[in-house]
C-alpha cells in the first residue's frame, strides 16, 4: 500500500515530497513524489510514530471516569465539586478522584478535613503528582487512622498543631487508606484502558511505556491483542516485587504489539508534595529532606533480581539524593561500564553537579517529561533554591553528556498530547513566559527524537522511531509543519491520521 501526496520527515528541520510504500506492516521503501498513492494523504506533513517513554494507560482511563480537580483553583471550589459528585453516589461507595493541586491554590497550603466534612462517603482524591492523597473522616476511620497512628517508613501523615491527621497522606502513607478501596470490576478496568488507548491514537501516539502495570491489567491486554483490538503498541513496567509480578516478568511472551520489559521501582516521591528525597533540606522547609521510598540496599536488591531476569529496570527517581540511590542500584546490577540493557531512571529530574557522567558511564537511559518543568514553574526554585535549580529538568546537560535521553508526559498528570511536551522542551517557559534555566531548551528536531527514536531506543525498539525502509509502518499524518510555526503555538499541532503497522487506527473526519 503507497500513502502517497505527503512532506516526510526523514530527520533534521524540514520535511521532503514523498510516500510511504508499505508491506505487510513494514515500511518497504521511501518511495518518490507523484507516485501514485492507494491512500493520498493530500499533501499533509508525516513524521515517525510519537512514542510517550512514560505513561498510565490504566489511571488515564479512570482519570476520565472519576471526578477531576485539575481545574479548581481553591481548596474551596475542589470540595464544593466532590461534595456534588458524592450526592449522586450509594451511602457506602467510595468517592474517587483526583488531580489536585495545591501549588495553584492562592492559599498554597494543603487541604484539609475541615472543607469536607459535609462528605458521609469515604473519600479519597489523589494528588496531581500521584504522591499524596486527600481523605475525609470517613476515609482515616475506615484505615484506623488517628493521632496515635505511626508514619510509615517512605511516607508521612500531615498533622496539625496537636498532632491530629489533617486529611492528606504523603507517598507510602497513601496505602493506608487505599488499600481500604474496593478493586475495580475487571469490566471497568478494560474500558479504562479502551478509553485511553482512544485518546492516545487521536493525538498521535503509536506507542506507549506504561510505568505502572498490573497484572490484571496486563491479562486485559493480552486479551486486546488477541482479539486484534489493541489499536497501539504497549511497552509495560511491571510495578511491585510480588511473586506475581516476578511471574510475569520470567514468564510473559513479548511481541511487537505488546511488550513485558521490566520492572519499576519507586526511589523517592514527589517535588510539589516535598517528598522528592535530596541530599540537604528543602530551600522553603529546611526541616524535611524528602523521602526514601527504598533504601540503597532494597534498590539494589531489586535492581539485581531484574537484571537477572533479563529485564530491564526503570527507578522513579526525582531528587538528587534519589538519583544517586537510583543509578548505583544499577550500577550494582549490571556491573561496570556501559550496560546493553538500557536500564532507565524515570524523570531523573534533579541531579547534582557531576551526576551526568555518571548516568553516560553506565549507559543509563534518563527518560524525562518535559511538561514538568513548565507545570513546576510557579514553585520549582522555591523548593530548590537558585543553585540546585540549574540541575532541574536538565534535559540539554542530559544531551550534552551524551546520556540517551527519551521524552513522556507521565499522562494524566500532565496531558497525553507529544505537542504540548514538545512545545515545553523547546520553550521552557510557563503561563505569562515565565521560564526558568533557558539554556537547557531542546530544538524541535531534539525534541522530536526525544519522542521518536530516543524513546524507541529506550524499550529497544530499534524498529521504530523512524521513517526508513525495513522499520515498523508507525507514522502520524499532522496538519502543519512544525519547525514553519511558532514554537509557542507547537501544542496547536493536530493530528490527522494515525497508523500502526500500516493500520490507520484514527482519521479525523472533515
């Protein structure tokens, strides 16, 4: 089949006449302009499929089911719309959500009990950043939780004054009460992940590493592919250290569709709920250096029993003091040098002085989410300092070093859309032009092999991530040159057609 009529982009910064000519799901030639064309593609602009190296195909999914407080911009307003949603709910169903965030917040301080005590329901609502949690009464009641209540190690209960719990628990201290939810029906799990993978193919993703895989979700999946309805390509990070999840990783078969690669481990928390772990105190609390959700040597053991499987390991790791655990763990793993399993620490987003080297020596794959740097904007250099920030979201010094560097968004924290993680990589800069250390922008073209080969080069996918003969027939159609638009204007980019294996799995209708 020839998609013909187009501007591939075959590298560099411009695109060239030409059409695809492609064969049982592989790209057999770059064939010329004017040739005539099965699929005309009317002269629209293709680049290779958008791979996001960080996702939550699962959570994404339930993301759209639950209720949503991304947009509210007080304490107040977040309770009064989960207030509403528990109207509508059974007495003894728990109300779920999330994606608050209390840095947006004119307060800028956490919530509380206080603003939901109207809520008879157990509640539970997530953090924007997955790392603390907001419960009411009835939720603490349901875990048993009081004033007497311990911190876990690798997590942390915010009390007030007189030590009572306020309603937020930080990192490992969410599972005290999250473990009290009922499992989801295996039916809503499966259109969680429909519904996402839906999403995904409208913006142009062709492929997706999920950083958080059960192994329910996994069966689900498997049943998908078999089925042929799994429309894109899945690159799975088992999460745990269960027997069950071990099984899985010496066990589960791979194919192009669907893919079992490792395993993730969790370093440290989150920056925005202080539980990024760092080697000195926190710039606006000196009282806290974050939290270890591991110790080096937890790391290392669970490091070591995934080499050994033949997997790789990806490590979680956001605060200096956790990027330091993450890749000695690593380094204990697979020895010296420069490693060939391209083992991978996730956001690696502050380093010390020093600290690149050390990820290049090691082969380590530093797989970033650019909409990070610009979500943070607002209160990254308070947490840091102004000396620490220069290593924060340090995608150039990355590069520079010569660490492979692949590009997420860590969807539904931050939006699934590649061109708002591009256009945050090249810009850098937040609401108003606000920017912090613009010298470590990428180009466009770094940008988008951040999100094509750099991110294939992570799962070793070394079939995709390219427009070339023999590779897998992966592309997205998109409705305007990007390198001839305003790198601010780049999340405008939409996409028109997307194609697995030759398959068009989207087409927008006019």
């Amino acid at each position: 089949m020839i998609f013909g009529n187009a501007r591939l982009w075959l590298g560099g910064g411009s695109f060239v006449p030409g059409a695809l000519d492609v064969d049982r799901g592989v790209i057999r030639a770059i064939a010329p302009h004017g040739v005539r064309a099965d699929v005309d593609l009317g002269g629209a602009w293709v680049v290779p499929g958008l791979i996001d190296a960080h996702f939550h195909l699962q959570q994404m999914g339930a993301a759209l089911r639950t209720v949503q407080l991304a947009d509210a911009r007080t304490e107040e307003e977040a309770a009064a719309r989960i207030v509403e949603a528990a109207r509508d709910l059974p007495r003894d169903a728990w109300v779920i959500g999330g994606a608050w965030d209390d840095n947006l917040w004119p307060s800028r301080r956490l919530p509380t009990l206080a603003s939901v005590r109207a809520i008879t329901q157990p509640m539970i609502m997530t953090r924007v950043d997955f790392h603390a949690i907001w419960v009411n009464e009835a939720a603490l009641a349901r875990a048993g939780i009081t004033r007497d209540t311990g911190d876990p190690i690798g997590g942390h209960i915010v009390r007030d004054a007189a030590g009572a719990p306020t309603g937020v628990l930080v990192d490992a201290a969410c599972d005290l009460v999250s473990r009290h939810v009922p499992p989801e029906r295996t039916e809503t799990l499966e259109q969680d992940v429909r519904r996402a993978l839906q999403c995904c193919a409208r913006v142009g993703l062709t492929c997706i590493h999920d950083m958080m895989m059960s192994p329910e979700v996994l069966r689900i999946l498997q049943r998908l592919e078999t089925r042929g309805e799994l429309p894109l390509r899945v690159r799975a990070y088992m999460h745990g250290s269960t027997p069950e999840v071990d099984a899985v990783l010496r066990e589960s078969p791979r194919s192009d569709r669907l893919r079992v690669m490792g395993r993730k481990l969790f370093a440290d928390g989150a920056l925005g709920s202080r539980g990024a772990a760092l080697r000195a105190p926190y710039s606006d609390d000196p009282s806290t250096t974050g939290l270890l959700m591991m110790s080096q040597e937890e790391l290392t053991r669970a490091a070591e029993q995934t080499h050994a499987l033949g997997r790789q390991v990806a490590i979680h790791a956001i605060g200096d003091r956790a990027a330091e655990l993450a890749t000695a763990a690593i380094i204990a793993a697979q020895g010296p040098g420069v490693g060939d399993r391209r083992h991978r620490v996730e956001h690696a987003q502050t380093l010390a002085p020093g600290h690149f080297a050390v990820f290049a020596k090691a082969g380590i794959v530093a797989s970033m989410q650019p909409s990070h740097c610009t979500c943070d904007l607002g209160w990254a250099v308070a947490r840091l300092g102004p000396e620490r920030i220069k290593g924060a979201y340090a995608w150039r010094a990355f590069l520079d070093a010569g660490v492979p560097l692949a590009l997420g968004s860590d969807a539904p924290i931050a939006s699934e859309n590649p061109w708002d993680g591009i256009r945050s990589a090249v810009t850098r800069t937040g609401a108003g032009g606000a920017t912090i250390t613009p010298e470590q922008r990428l180009t466009l073209e770094e940008a988008l092999v951040g999100y094509t080969a750099g991110a294939a080069f992570a799962s070793h996918d070394d079939r995709l991530g390219a427009l070339a003969p023999g590779q897998l027939a992966d592309f997205v159609v998109i409705d305007r040159d990007p390198f001839a638009v305003d790198a601010e204007r780049l999340a405008e980019v939409r996409t028109l057609r997307t194609v697995v294996g030759g398959v068009t799995v989207f087409a927008q209708h006019s």
